[in-house]
C-alpha cells in the first residue's frame, strides 16, 4: 500500500478481533456498532507495531478522543483538536497566516515544504476521502456547537486551504475576482450575447492573444462556477423528454410515457440540468447597488383606483394581510412584511428549435422574472433567472416532474434563507414568494393540472361546458357562448359579463372529488367533467391563487391565437370553412396578393427599431413571428384593409379589437378605463360569437 494511503487508513480495534486497515468514516461506523465504548483500543497504523505497548496503554480511551486522534488525517502533525494544542503541547494560533506558506499542512494535503505543491491521491478507496464540508463537521463534533469563535476561526482556515489549491490567497470583498477574470466575463459575455459560434470565439482569442489573455469557454465556466458558488444539480430525464426522474419517478428505470431505458451503458441516457435559484438570490445581496434596485417593490406607492403594477392587483394587496402556509402549516410571518421579501412569476414555454412550424424538435426555458425590480428594466435579459432548459426533442408530458427542485426550492425561500445583506453588513431571513405564472395555453395547463381543449371542461377561468362535433368524428371541445341549435333541446348560451367562473376553492374542490374517489374509472370521469388532471405543479407554498394567479399572456391571446385565426377566416382557409350565411371573406385571391405587397413595401421605409422585416402575408404567413403580428394588424391592417369587406361591419369589427389592444398596453390605467375595456371586450365578443354562430348553424343544418 502507497505510503499516503497508509496515513490515510489505520488498523481498526473496535473488537479484539477486527483489525481491518479502514479509513475514518468506516471506523467511525465501527465504534456505532459497540455497545461499551470504553472497551475500544486505540487505531493504529502499519507502521505503529513497534509501539504497540502505547497502544495498548491507550485501551479504554472514549470515541470522541479517538475521533481527535484520528484528525491528524486532516490537519496533519498530530495535532490534538480537541485540546487546542500541537503536537509538541503549544497552543495554536487559530488567526496565524502560516498556512500561506505550507507549514501547517501534510498528511496528504500539500507537501508541506511548498503549499502550492498539491499531491492527489487516486489510488485507494476514494468513498473514504472526505470533501471539505465532511471535515468541516468532523471538527464541529470535536470542539462543540457552543463555541462559535472557535468554529469562525475553523473556517476561515479551511477557506484558506482551499484558496492555496487554486494558487491566490483569500482576501477581503471582491478582489477575490481577477482582472483575468473580467476579462473572460467580458468575453463571453459577448459571446452570449452576439450568438457567438465556438469556432468564432476561439478564433478571437487567437487573432488578440498579443493583447488579451483570454481562457476557454470550459476554464472560464468552471472559474465562473467556483467564484459564484452556483453549481448545476444534474437529474436524469427520459431521453424523450417525457418526465424527469424526481418524486413519484424517483426509481423508476423506465418511462412510464414512452417506455425508453432511463440507463443505457451504465450511464442516464439524458439529464436535465437544474441550476438552484437561492445562491442566485443570494449573490443579489452582495452588491449594495443590486440591493437598492431591488427596494423598488417596498418603496412602491400604492394609490388606490390606479393600476400601473402588479403591485396594485387585489391578490397582492390581499396578501400583504395574510401570514405565509407552507406545506399547510401557518408561520408566524406575514407575506412581504421584510422590504427584502422578493416577488417574483415563473414561465415555462416551450418554443420549436431552427425555425421549425408545428413539428422538429422543441425546448422548454425555465424562467424568473423578478418584481422587485422596477418595470422599465424586469424583463431584460441580464435581468431575468434561468433555472434550466427542459431539453428536446418534444415537450415533457409531465412538467411537475422537472419542477419537482424548483418547488422545494420555493418551500426553503417561504421560510427563509440566511444571507448576508452588504448595504446593512448583517444577516437576514431571505424570502421570496411567486405571485404570477406566466405562459401560453398548453404550458399553463400543464403547470395547473388542466386537461384543455381534451376536457369537457377546457377553460381554466370559467366552468362552462365545450360542445364537439360527434357526427364528423371530432373529439375536442369547442366552447361557444351560445351553443348550436339541437333539435328537441332548448337554446343554451352564456352572458360573457357574468360567466360562472372558477375560484381557488373551486379548484380545490375538483382536486379533492378526483382524489378520493372509489375507483379509477369514477376519477376519470370526474377529471373529465371538471377538466382537471391533478394537483398543480407549484404546490407547496399558498402564495398564488390558483383561479386569478395564472392570467391569459396578452402575446398568445392576441397575436399567436385571435389574429391569425381572423386572417384565416378573411381569407376563406381557416379548417375549410365557407362564409355560411355571412359575407366576410376578402376574395378574389389577387386581392390579398395585393395585401401581401402592400405589407412588403411598406415596411421598407419604416425604421427597423419599429419592426423588422415583415415577409408576405399571403403567401409567407409562418414567417411571422408575434411582433409581425402586432404590428401588422395595430399599424398597417386599419389602412390597408379598409373598404376591402363586402360587409363594412366587419372592418368596424377590425378596428374595435385594435382599439382593445392598445388600451392593454397602456403602462397606467384607472379601474373606470378596466370597466370600459370590460364592456368593450364584452360587445366584441358577441359579435364574434354572432359571426360565427352564422357558419356554424349553417354547417349543422347541412
């Protein structure tokens, strides 16, 4: 046996009879197992045989005097933690700055004649080298939880030991950061930021190599990691993307969607990387200047009648009343009552990778927004928080699998996290609660638990019933305010200014029916009729309403579902529908050829901080991105369309739901323009619903 691996392992005599060469963890293990530990000799080591009469003399010593022995591997020298003394019984000077120079070290840590002389030891059993933080509480155990002063002191040298592994010293605040450091920081920063192929980069550090030392992506990454303390937590995922192996999967060893190995070779086919958020909340409170900015929800005036944040909705103010349930257990702390509390909303949609439509493999981001932080600068990206990419190739089928560490990492921010605050130099309870969740239709109803436009329930506000078309095959649900005539069955239509919504009990109510019922095939039907799943996904902290806490995205309502959809039906090719007994269809075909030039060549003299380059909407429509959309239909469609109807009504139609967008966008508004755009929201829908119904009658009487 190497001579490092004999300092590292000794001679085990918890028994007369087991003189196993074992490293301190297992001994340790050993000594649990006696019933008398006064009987336990002393471990020794290979090359203690010619005094073993000292062992022997040692027979009857405690655990926790062996344990002290057994620290030498550690701190190396023999030195007698417990007793606060060295080797040779002189006191040790737990503020001294030898370890800069080596002379405290050995033992298989660094050689002690040179401390940047760093010797590793592959061989051996590598289960019984202990990490840092196992040493850490190795100690704790011998000096005791009562002396702070002594433990302050531990660490300061275990930090140091640490900073000689990397060859610089520890110092005080940020100079721990080099000025090579913000050079990588800088570049790849650029990198990021200008989509930066590999090869480009490298090119780059080549071309200035006489002027700038710029490392690797991989070393400036591992650097970046090492100094911002935030390390990616792996988990395996199916290959497919299907469920992350966490709480119910957590053993499992096939998907339960796909049926795909979750270990081919030994080895996870997939993982989902997960970095935490708390270090990340954390490292805000480093910087004074971060602090400050992030005040802005504390320092916030609230002025009654008056909506220009998400600081003035009622569920907010509502819960600066409440005290914080975790897990169903009330705390004694109310919502946001530190200025510190953080308010943040989570988003998780998905979006298709090379430009593909409907099909090819997709991503889905995980992404925080931060509300503390004042609306003009929120959603920039150096603002924003990402805790992972759920990767391809398809949407995950279960996404509270991947949320799984995010929801304990929620629990953990309600109770509170110790951190240091820089602008007031003391410790505080960090805490953070989600207000919002952000996203389209198929992702929030994943995250909620609802079944959609597959339940017979679909909407997720309201509790009105969806009709389909059993006669040509269809199985989902289509939720008109009025519903087809049948015969032999009375009219039935809702009032859009009093639909019968949901409410959080409501949810809950559903949730609770589905989970207690007798038998699989009764939950089922329940899930069908109510049009939930499950539990949703955040669950564990009640700092959201589940019917109010979840809003419809302004970008998917309108310009990736309303204003398409509209186009197509203008153009006669929205699922094969005729004009029925309407006239609202722009034809002939050259007439949109027209449209689609008219759209090109305006855009040429528009500056591109307005817009970029829009495509031809009649023959390119899936080249338009949201922001095409927008500005298409809330700047050009009101020119270009008008007197293009048969029927002027519905260009008036047109015109009422540009009027309702940038009433939306408005950075203020009171609750007397909300009633307003209420009532306008309310007469374009059933003008809608009247064009509609007009098709769909037809189609049924046919």
């Amino acid at each position: 046996m190497p001579a490092n691996d004999r300092n590292r392992h000794k001679i085990c005599h918890c028994t007369a009879d087991c003189n196993r060469l074992l490293g301190l963890k297992q001994r340790k293990n050993h000594y649990q197992l006696v019933s008398d530990p006064s009987t336990i000799r002393r471990s020794t080591t290979p090359s203690d045989e010619e005094d073993s009469e000292t062992s022997e003399s040692s027979n009857g010593r405690s655990v926790a005097a062996m344990d002290a022995d057994d620290a030498e591997h550690w701190d190396g020298e023999d030195i007698e933690m417990a007793g606060h003394t060295d080797g040779d019984g002189q006191a040790i000077d737990r503020d001294s700055e030898d370890l800069d120079t080596g002379q405290e070290a050995g033992d298989g840590f660094f050689d002690g004649n040179d401390g940047n002389n760093w010797e590793f030891y592959p061989e051996g059993n590598l289960d019984d080298f202990l990490s840092l933080k196992e040493m850490e509480e190795e100690l704790e155990d011998l000096i005791g939880p009562a002396d702070d002063v002594e433990m302050w002191n531990l660490r300061k040298r275990c930090f140091r030991l640490i900073s000689l592994m990397f060859s610089y010293k520890m110092l005080e605040g940020n100079s721990i950061i080099t000025d090579q450091d913000r050079i990588n920081a800088r570049a790849f920063k650029l990198k990021r930021m200008s989509n930066m192929p590999r090869r480009t980069y490298h090119q780059m550090r080549y071309t200035f190599s006489n002027y700038l030392d710029i490392d690797s992506e991989y070393v400036a990454l591992q650097r970046f990691a090492l100094l911002t303390e935030i390390e990616p937590v792996l988990y395996d995922c199916c290959v497919n993307s299907c469920l992350c192996y966490t709480g119910k999967y957590k053993y499992d060893k096939i998907c339960r969607f796909c049926s795909e190995p979750r270990m081919r070779g030994g080895k996870a086919q997939r993982h989902f990387s997960y970095v935490p958020l708390i270090p990340r909340l954390q490292g805000y409170f480093q910087s004074e200047a971060k602090i400050k900015a992030l005040l802005y929800r504390d320092e916030y005036e609230h002025i009654p009648g008056r909506i220009g944040d998400v600081f003035d909705c009622l569920h907010y103010r509502g819960l600066l009343q409440r005290k914080v349930v975790v897990d169903g257990h009330e705390q004694d702390h109310l919502y946001f009552d530190s200025p510190y509390d953080v308010a943040f909303s989570f988003c998780a949609d998905g979006y298709l990778l090379f430009k593909r439509r409907r099909s090819g493999p997709s991503a889905t981001p995980l992404i925080i927004q931060i509300y503390n932080l004042s609306p003009t600068i929120r959603t920039h990206i150096p603002n924003l928080e990402c805790l992972g990419v759920i990767p391809p190739p398809h949407a995950p089928k279960d996404l509270p699998s991947f949320l799984a560490p995010f929801d304990e990492e929620c629990a953990k921010l309600a109770y509170g996290v110790h951190t240091f605050n820089a602008a007031t130099k003391m410790n505080f309870p960090l805490r953070a609660y989600r207000l919002f969740t952000l996203g389209d239709m198929v992702s929030i109803n994943a995250e909620l638990g609802i079944k959609g436009h597959n339940g017979f329930c679909p909407c997720r506000s309201c509790t009105i019933k969806g009709v389909r078309n059993v006669t040509g095959g269809k199985t989902n649900y289509y939720v008109p305010l009025t519903q087809p005539m049948v015969d032999g069955q009375p009219l039935r239509s809702w009032d859009p200014a009093d639909l019968p919504l949901r409410t959080h009990e409501s949810f809950r109510f559903a949730q609770e029916a589905i989970r207690n019922a007798p038998n699989e095939g009764l939950a089922d039907d329940l899930a069908m009729f109510h049009g939930i799943n499950g539990d949703p996904a955040l669950h564990r902290v009640s700092s959201v309403d589940l019917a109010q806490c979840y809003p419809w995205d302004w970008m998917h309502l309108f310009l990736e579902n309303i204003i398409p959809s509209l186009i197509k039906l203008w153009m006669g090719k929205y699922k094969g529908l005729d004009t029925g007994s309407g006239n609202y269809e722009i034809a002939p075909d050259e007439v949109w050829k027209e449209i689609g030039q008219e759209t090109a060549d305006a855009v040429k003299d528009i500056p591109s901080a307005f817009v970029r380059h829009l495509p031809n909407i009649e023959s390119d429509r899936s080249q338009f991105t949201a922001e095409g959309w927008c500005f298409w239909f809330m700047n050009l469609a009101p020119f270009i369309l008008q007197n293009r109807f048969p029927d002027p009504k519905y260009y008036r139609h047109l015109c009422d739901l540009v009027d309702i967008m940038k009433i939306c966008l408005q950075f203020e508004t009171t609750l007397e323009e909300v009633d307003e755009l209420e009532r306008k929201i309310h007469t374009w829908v059933r003008l809608y619903e009247e064009y509609v119904s007009q098709i769909s009658n037809q189609l049924l009487a046919s």
